[in-house]
C-alpha cells in the first residue's frame, strides 16, 4: 500500500489499516475461542486422570496395608503355634521330673522317719514295702535329657521388599505436543501392494526438543476410499520415535492419520500412493537422496554403499566389519564375518527381522533358527508364519506352538498361541485387560482397566466393537474389572472406582446402573467379579467391604452370601457352579473359597 501524501488520504489510510487489522482480528475469534475449548477439555481430562491415579495409588497402598496386616497376623499365629508345640513339650517333661522328685523325696523321708522308730512287726513291714518302693522309684526311667530344644528364629528378607516399596510406581507422562510432532520415512511417500511400509514418528515438546521418553498416547489410522482401515501397529522405541508399520493390499489413493493424545501432528492426514510396483520417480528421487547422503556421510568419515551403511571397520571381501551395517533391503548391527560368515547383533530383511546371531546360509540365530518349519528362539520378525508377523519366544511348525508373543498379519497373541488365525490385541493395543466373559453369540468381551473401555472381539480376533472412556459419567468407567453376560445377552460390567455395577447393551448402549460408595446393604467398596445365575440374578464381590451381594435383575439387592463361617479378605474373581455352588478367589488369604448358594 502507498503511503499518504495528503491529511486527507492520511485520515482514509489510517481509516483503511485499523478496518483491515479489525477484520483480521475478527477472524482469530473463533480460533481463540476453539483453543480455548480445546485446552480446557485437555485440563479437565488432565484433572480427571490426576484424580484417579491419585485414588489408585490410595487404593494399592491400602491393599499393601492389608497385605502386610494379613501376613503379620499370620506370622504371629504361627509363631504362637510353634511356641505352643515346643513348650507344651519341655513343660510335659518338667512336671515328669518334678513327679518324680516328689515321689523320691516323701519315700525317702517316710522311710528314715519308719527306721527311727521301735522295731515291730509292723514297723518291719512297712520298712520292706518302702524299701520296695524305693526299689521301683529308682529304677524308674525318668527324662533327664532335653525332648525340645530353645531354637526360634525369624527370618525375614525385608531390606529387598524395602526396596522394592521404595521403587514401587512410577508416574508416567512425556512433554509431546502433536503441533510439533512430526513423520518421516519411505512409508509417507509410496506404499507397494502386500508389503510392509515403515512410518517412523519423532515426538517433540512445544519448545520443538525431542522427546526422550516413551508411552506417549499413539494411533494411526490407514484409510481405505470405501472407509475400510488397513491393518497397522505402533511399536513403542522408548526413546520418543515411534514406528508405525502398516500393510495394504490394494492399490489406490489412501489416507494416513497419525494423532498424538487425539490430535493430528504436522502435516496428518497425509495422502498415500499404493501401487503394484515402486514408482519410478520415488525410485530416482531416493537415489538422488541416497547420493546426497553419500557426500554427507563421507565429509563425516562414514560410508553409506549404494545398498547399504557401514559404520565402523571393514576388512577385505571375505573380513570383518564391526559396527552397523544397513543394506538396502536390511540392516546388520554388530559383526559381520566373511562372505557367508557370522552376523552377530541385528539383521532386518526387508520383510523380516532377526535379532541374535546368524550363522551362514542356512545357519544359526540365537535366540536359533533351524530350518524352514524348525524353532524359532528369540525375535524373528519377517514372512513366517505370518505376513509380516512378528514371534517373540518359541515358534514350531507353520501350526505349531508359540510360547511368547506372537504378532501376526491380523493381530498379537499373548501367552501360548496354537494354529494359524487369531487377533487378540492387534490394532486396537489393550492397556491393561482385567476381565474376559463369552457371549451368546460367540464374541470374546475384554475389559480394559487402564484404558476403561470394553472390547467386543470376534473368535477370530476381529474388532466387533468398543464403548467406555474414562470418567464418572453413566457410560464412562474408572477402572472396570470384570464382565459377564445375562441370558437377554446383556454386558454386565463392575466398575471399581466408581463403586458400581452397570449392564449394557451388545452395542454399548446404557441399560441400567446401579450401586454407591458405601457398607449398607446395595452399596459397594470397589466391585470386583461378577456372575448371573440361571434366573437372571446378579452376584457381585464386593472388594473393599469383603463380602458378596445379590442382586435381581434390575439391580434391587436381594442378599448376602454367608460366608461367616470362613470369611473373605478382599473377593475379586468368581463364578457359579451348577449344583449351586458359589466359587470366589479370596485376593487377601491367597487362596479359593467355594460357599453354598440356594438360587
């Protein structure tokens, strides 16, 4: 804009700059105003987990106050008990030897007093009956030698669970701000159908300092044009960087979402090209980057080969190369030796990854490697088994057994996984799953306590469907435990911290609620397992009060079970038996009870 030459076109100047910044600051209203919704949602959920972390620290500590009760209790019984033997023992055998030395001592006066006297008959008499008595009190076999011994120790190994007590939690949280987060990889660029792409995340603060931490709150979403996700996982690095490895089986325009803590970092959602083959472009645009990288590295004294880095010493053809070495289709870290030599450390494949040591053609990893259907033992990650699979343990026969963990093209399994299919984690990452109930239709209910969310899995592994977030509201939950399901298929969930009991839909719409924090008859201290008899009656352990609750249908209470005659310390688990048993897991006196229930 000109500047004014004239008071006139002064004024009209001025007049024009104040209406245009007022127009520009009249368009940051609603950003203002969006902001400012948008950070106080983040304090209130901010608040609401410092709340109720707070009240999980109260509740795990006065659960170890219970504990140590428990155990003290049980220490000093015993200790009364062993004491009770051993001096029940030792006070047998003194009051044999003071008999005894009574016995000796009146029949030895009796007989001086028998022997002062006048001889008679009588007095003779009585002189051989004594004497015989003396005979006998001699001769008897008394305990001289100690039948107990004085030995009562403690041992108590309490510096290590001092220790451990003075280690115990952690509060866990990163400075990472999705607006300065960012995504870097060949994963952003170009997708091959069928094949593993790599998108690695790098958090950072607001200040844009790399983060150095991980456990930052991750998802990414890869989108199909008819809405469809393609299968993904996040793997954590601990260090702030993140990789999200994802697989599509299609060409076409996609859409890739990476949110941190729910929201989009820099440049999401980025646009994805999957093709049958490697774009020829992309291809030239990488070697062009490769070669610039190339004369980078050397000014750093650092050789990257057109396909691959050496870092570190390289020796002849058939030598040694210690350090990293990262080829075009993988990467070695560690010892390299001779042309078909010994790798020691890392090796990924394009479509795998094994970590251990490798041994020639056919060779040997550690974790070991033998054969195309042999063991795996250790990390393999790579086409086996799996698309791009993942088995962590021990894996045998392409139907075999894992014993570990084992992710697959559809998902993790965690445990003991036999046969081919199965997604029991996969995209949807449980946090920390409590309860797991069957409904009728087959479907597997997983309740999440960290995240507060029920899962609805298919056999298979397949996400049916989710619901719950935490908080306090009516379908909100602050730490659910257990799940089961009514004969209307009805989702009956305990919810700890909120001290209630809640039934659902399959869907997750709210049905009913019922329960409040209290020791009266229909309130709760932390609700626990839960069952449904065959008349549709509720049972509910409830933790905190020790003791379990039944309730009909509609959540009115009915009664107690007794359990009076072995009382329970902390219930959580249980389950109905058909011949009208109940059986609770007894958390506090480490063991199960299995009490009388008339239906």
């Amino acid at each position: 804009m000109t500047p004014p030459h004239t008071h006139t076109e002064e004024l009209l100047y001025t007049s024009l700059c104040v209406c245009l910044l007022s127009s520009m600051c009249t368009c940051r209203l609603p950003q203002i105003s969006e902001a400012q919704v948008s950070l106080r949602e983040i304090l209130k959920q901010l608040t609401n987990q410092r709340d109720l972390i707070e009240e999980d620290i109260h509740v795990s500590f006065e659960e170890l106050h219970k504990t140590l009760d428990v155990r003290k209790s049980v220490l000093l019984m015993e200790l009364e008990v062993t004491y009770g033997l051993k001096q029940k023992v030792l006070q047998a055998q003194l009051d044999t030897l003071f008999q005894g030395h009574g016995g000796i001592a009146d029949t030895c006066t009796q007989t001086e007093e028998a022997l002062s006297g006048e001889a008679s008959a009588a007095s003779l008499q009585a002189e051989r009956g004594l004497g015989e008595r003396l005979g006998e009190l001699a001769s008897q076999g008394l305990p001289f030698q100690a039948e107990e011994n004085d030995q009562l120790d403690l041992l108590m190994e309490a510096e290590g669970l001092r220790k451990s007590i003075h280690n115990l939690g952690t509060i866990v949280t990163t400075s990472a701000v999705a607006s300065q987060s960012e995504a870097s990889g060949d994963g952003l660029e170009q997708c091959i159908v069928g094949l593993p792409a790599c998108v690695t995340i790098t958090t950072r603060d607001k200040a844009g300092g790399h983060c150095r931490s991980g456990n930052a709150i991750l998802s990414a979403e890869v989108c199909t044009p008819d809405g469809s996700v393609a299968d993904g996982e996040i793997l954590d690095h601990k260090n702030g960087t993140y990789d999200f490895v994802y697989t599509v089986n299609k060409e076409g325009e996609f859409s890739l979402a990476l949110r941190l803590y729910d929201q989009h970092i820099k440049g999401s959602p980025f646009r994805l090209r999957v093709t049958r083959s490697p774009d020829p472009e992309v291809k030239r645009e990488r070697e062009r980057e490769r070669a610039r990288e190339r004369e980078r590295e050397r000014e750093r004294g650092t050789y990257r080969g057109n396909t691959g880095n050496i870092q570190g010493t390289y020796r002849k053809h058939t030598g040694e190369i210690q350090g990293t070495y990262r080829g075009h289709t993988g990467e070695i870290q560690g010892t390299y030796r001779g042309h078909t030599g010994n790798i020691q450390g890392k090796y990924r494949e394009h479509t795998g990854d094994i970590q251990g040591t490798y041994r020639g053609n056919t060779g040997d990893i550690q974790g070991t490697y033998r054969k195309h259907t042999g063991e795996i033992q250790g990390t393999y990650r790579g086409t086996y088994g799996e698309h791009t699979g993942d088995i962590q343990g021990t894996y045998r026969e392409h139907t075999g057994d894992i014993q570990g963990t084992y992710r697959g093209h559809t998902g993790n399994i965690q445990g003991k996984y036999r046969g081919h299919t199965g997604d029991i984690r996969g995209k949807y990452r449980l946090m920390g799953p409590k309860g797991v109930s069957v409904d009728q239709n087959g479907h597997v209910i997983v309740v999440d306590n960290k995240a507060c969310t029920v899962f609805i899995f298919q056999p298979t592994g397949k996400l049916v469907t989710k619901f719950g977030s935490r908080g306090n509201g009516d379908k909100q939950f602050a730490g659910p435990h257990f799940a089961a399901v009514n004969n209307n298929n009805e989702i009956i969930v305990t919810d700890f911290h909120n001290h209630s009991v809640k039934v659902f839909t399959p869907e997750g719409e709210l049905l009913l609620k019922f329960g409040s924090n209290g020791e009266g008859n229909g309130q709760f201290n932390a609700p626990t397992g839960v069952a449904v008899d065959v008349n549709g009656n509720i049972i509910v352990a409830d933790w905190g009060n020790s003791r379990i609750q039944v309730f009909d249908g509609s959540g009115s209470f009915l009664s107690y079970i007794n359990t009076s005659a072995d009382p329970l310390y902390g219930p959580q688990g249980l389950a109905l038996t058909s011949d009208g048993h109940v059986v609770v897991a007894d958390s506090g006196n480490h063991c199960f009870k299995v009490y009388r229930y008339l239906q």
